[in-house]
C-alpha cells in the first residue's frame, strides 16, 4: 500500500513538472506509477487530492528537512525555502495556477502555519488559542502569497536569493530575526 501511494505521488510530481499543468489524466498517473485507477481513488479519492498530497509529501520530505539543517540561521533556512521551491518551480506554478490551486494554497498554509505557532508565542507572548493558530496561518499565508507572486509571476527560472532577500526583509519588519530557527 505505502508502495502504491508513494508511486502515485512520484507520478504526480513528475508529470506535472514536465507539462507544466495539471490538466494530466488520471490514467497517465497511473501507468506512470504502474498502478490501477482504483488504487489511486482508494488511496486520494481524486486526482487533485492526489497533486495536493504530492506537494505536501514533497515539503515534507525535502523542504523541511533542509530548514532543519540550518534551524539556527534564519537567512539561510529562507534561502533553503526559496531553493526547494526554485527547484521544483515548474511543479509548483502549475499547482499554484490549476485546477487544485486553492485545495493547494489552503493546505501549505496549514502546514507552514503549524510550524510558526512556536514563533507566534514568542513574539506576542501567550495568546488564546484560536488567536496564536489565526496569527500562526497569517504570517504563512503572508509568506506564501509572496512564495505565489515570485513563481508565477517572476523571472524563469527563479532566482532563489531573490526570494530569500523579500521574506527576510519581512521577517525582519515582523522582529522574527529575534527569535531565529522557528519562522517557515
């Protein structure tokens, strides 16, 4: 089962990375991933829940691990962030401007939201519940419209020092370089 899901996210990426869209057939995917459909819909339920689920599998496997390794410097674990998106820009502009573009945006806003709840503490100190977690979503959100403007709109290929120069630059403005190794 883990082999299948985990085939059928590999298929995603590299299909939409090399159209460029994700227009992509269920049917391709799968002969991609060398599984049936019904393992896909088993597995997803659709194809965008599918492309939405190989984005957040490929944060989560390549993204924040290289954040890890430079947990301390935040300059460079924004550098990582831009990097890992500039690597896989292609992926990440169809996912962003397609079909799955708000299931997509709402999801890695969650995620990346989670990771600044610890910073959102930090600087405002303790705040209720539902206040740190709307905080958390909207410095995420903030940074991922930004993350959005440079991949669709920006140059081709993207310069990741670019990017790592902007959410710095705003870091900065929101006092987060105070608090280094816990801002996404």
């Amino acid at each position: 089962m883990q082999r299948s899901r985990a085939a059928l996210m590999s298929a995603a990426v590299r299909l939409v990375s090399e159209r460029g869209t994700t227009a992509i057939a269920v049917t391709e995917i799968t002969r991609v991933a060398d599984v049936s459909r019904k393992l896909l819909y088993l597995h997803f339920g659709d194809r965008d829940a599918l492309l939405v689920a190989a984005a957040v599998h490929l944060v989560g496997q390549e993204l924040i691990p290289r954040t890890v390794d430079v947990a301390e410097d935040l300059p460079a674990q924004l550098l990582a962030v831009a990097e890992h998106f500039a690597d896989h820009s292609e992926f990440y502009r169809a996912m962003l401007s397609g079909s799955c573009a708000f299931a997509m945006t709402r999801t890695l806003n969650h995620v990346f939201g989670s990771y600044n709840k610890e910073v959102v503490r930090e600087l405002f100190g303790v705040l209720d519940s539902a206040t740190g977690n709307d905080l958390a979503v909207f410095f995420a959100s903030g940074a991922s419209g930004i993350v959005n403007d440079w991949l669709i709109d920006g140059a081709h290929p993207p310069d990741p020092r670019q990017l790592a120069e902007r959410l710095t630059r705003l870091a900065s403005v929101f006092g987060f370089t105070h608090h280094e190794g816990h801002a996404k």
